[in-house]
C-alpha cells in the first residue's frame, strides 16, 4: 500500500467521523511509514510527510480530547497526498540557453 491509498484510508474514516477506526488507521499508517522501504525519493518524502500529519493528529486526540487548529491543514494535506499520489511527479528540467 502506497502513501496515497493510506492518506485515503485515514481520510475515509476521519469523514464517517468513526474515532476507534481513525485512531487505529493512524496508528497502522504511522508503523507502515517506518516500516516501508521504498525506491523512490518522491514517495519516501511522502510517507515522511504522510507520517508527521498522523503523528499531529494523534497527538491532537491524545492530549486535546480531539482535533485541534491544525485539523483543517492536516485534512487538506490528507486530501493531496491522496490525490496527488495517482499522477507521477512533474520534475523541472535544466534548461539551457544557447547564443547564435
């Protein structure tokens, strides 16, 4: 499973607003992350991002008894990665400029 079906997941239980699922879905994401070994540089840093989003909203569960502030930015970031993992990584190119 990849860092955008796991974004989905989370997404999906955060939206049928069942806690016990979204608080195990983040706990499985947050040992998958650790656990993945992954060849590309692009879905490392996503899972790395996908990771620290969990964490935050663990740790606004935890120790605020829900979402904090940061909800709304972690629930757009959620929705990114889950859709933007479809579509391969748009890389700039070098361009050179020659003279005549």
């Amino acid at each position: 499973m990849d860092s955008a079906e796991r974004a989905g997941d989370i997404l999906a239980s955060w939206r049928r607003q069942d806690l016990c699922d979204l608080e195990d879905e983040l706990d499985r994401t947050r040992r998958a992350c650790s656990a993945m070994t992954v060849s590309s540089f692009e879905e490392q840093e996503r899972l790395d991002l996908l990771d620290g989003i969990a964490g935050q909203i663990q740790e606004d569960l935890r120790n605020r008894g829900g979402l904090g502030d940061t909800a709304e930015t972690c629930f757009r970031l959620l929705e990114h990665l889950a859709t933007s993992g479809k579509y391969s990584a748009i890389r700039s190119e070098t361009l050179s400029v020659s003279r005549y």
